[in-house]
C-alpha cells in the first residue's frame, strides 16, 4: 500500500465527509461510537469549560484536528489549548501545541489509545497531561508529564473521585462527567 503525504491526508480529510486519522502514512476512517462514548465525549469537554472559565486556556470537542511534530493526525475526543493556537504554516484547521488531550477508552481502540497513539502524542512539547476515559465503567486515568519528560499515571474511580490537573489549575469530578452516562447503551 502505498503512503501518503500529510498535503494528500489533508486534502483528501478536507474534502471528506467523514473524519480520518493519519498515522505513519497511512489514513484511518474514524468510525461511529456509541452512545456513551460519545456523551462522554461532551461531558469532559463541557466539564474542562465549566473548570477552565476566567483562564486562558479553552477546550475542544473532537472536531480539532491535531498534529505531531512526525505529521501524525488525531482527531481526540477533547483537548485544552492554553493562549493562542498554533498551526503549521498556511492552515488555519489545525493544532500542534494542546496540553491536554482526552480519549474516550472503547474495547476496540484501548490498546491503541494506551500504546501507538499515547506514544505519538507525548512528541508534542506542549502535552502536560493525557486522560483516558473508560466508557464501561467510572475510572479515569490521568498521565502527566514531569519536569524530566517522564510521565506518571494515577487512576482515579467512582462517583466521588475528583481528578487533579495541577497543570490546568483546576480538577474535574468524575460524578459529574458520568452523571446520567452509564444508563445509556455502552
């Protein structure tokens, strides 16, 4: 199979109607989620909104393209861009300096999430801090950046777990960004 070139990748996402990742080359079509992965998608972006007001940081839902120093591109399921966004030169649809990035945890793309893709976006300078939301269950895990480039994971479960994100200033309740999620289909 033939690669492709990041220009190539972005014409073709561009004009899609679907979305795609480019990893390595090679476009993958992002499929449909469920209902819960999808709502949990709206809920960590609407819970990083309501901690982030009166800062300078904004979130993003799964519509902000994003890419790695190697031209890799993600489409992540929310991301926190601190000041102005910046872009490769000549395109205004894309992010290379989030510092923080969230992926909704599915059976299908779990190892992926943790592995191929976790390694890609720890390239980015700016990332301090990578969530992972599990959709069958309420546990987040939290990987931040430490001043050596190491990073550290800490699980966070149930209702009444609050995640710290020293980072960002600011934490995020987990009753509140699974409340009413675990009673639609998974």
């Amino acid at each position: 199979m033939a690669t492709l070139t990041e220009v190539d990748y972005l014409t073709l996402d561009r004009a899609a109607e679907y979305k795609s990742e480019f990893v390595d080359g090679e476009v993958f079509t992002m499929s449909g989620g469920t209902p819960r992965h999808s709502w949990l998608g709206v809920k960590i972006s609407v819970q990083l909104e309501l901690a982030l007001q009166g800062s300078k940081c904004m979130p993003f839902n799964s519509n902000l393209r994003i890419r790695t120093p190697q031209g890799n591109y993600f489409y992540p399921d929310a991301s926190v861009v601190c000041g102005p966004i910046e872009a490769p030169p000549g395109t205004n649809d894309v992010c290379t300096n989030p510092v923080l990035i969230a992926e909704v945890l599915s059976r299908s793309t779990g190892n992926y999430d943790r592995g191929l893709k976790f390694e890609r976006y720890r390239s980015i300078p700016s990332l301090r801090d990578y969530l992972i939301i599990h959709a069958d269950t309420i546990h987040l895990e939290h990987y931040a950046r430490q001043a050596d480039d190491s990073w550290v994971l800490r699980e966070y479960r149930g209702e009444a777990a609050c995640v710290p994100l020293p980072n960002l200033e600011c934490e995020l309740p987990l009753g509140s960004i699974y409340l009413g999620v675990m009673e639609l289909p998974g």
